[in-house]
C-alpha cells in the first residue's frame, strides 16, 4: 500500500493547522486532511505538485508499505 508523509511534511515546516498547509500546496482543506489521513490516494499530478512547491523528490512523500497479512 502506497502511503504519504505529508503530516510528517506539514509539521516540520512549521505548520501547526492543515487548512494552512493545504492553502500554502493550493489544495482543499477538507482534501488535503483525507490525503494526510492516506484516506484518499495521491493523484500523480498532485502529488509532482506538492513535490515541487517543496522543492523535494516525490519520494520524500510518498513510500511503500506491505500489507501486514
């Protein structure tokens, strides 16, 4: 399963609230707490536009994860 980073993002930035966060990347606060939450999954678009509005590799966001069964 594909997961993010963007809580882990978001706080070492220095972003307290997701709403602020999610208007700094120009995403919707109520989409961006589903993308942060991995209750919605990161379309490739947006997630090269998180990417380079970080000035980070898209690997820095996303990873992952196998399925524990």
């Amino acid at each position: 399963m594909v997961k993010n980073r963007l809580l882990e993002i978001r706080l070492k930035l220095g972003y307290k609230k997701q709403k602020d966060f999610a208007s700094f990347l120009g995403i919707g606060n109520s989409y961006y707490s589903r993308l942060e939450n991995n209750k919605d999954k990161l379309t490739l678009d947006t997630l090269f536009s998180i990417a380079n509005k970080l000035n980070i590799n898209i690997n820095d966001i996303v990873y992952y994860e196998e399925d524990p069964q």
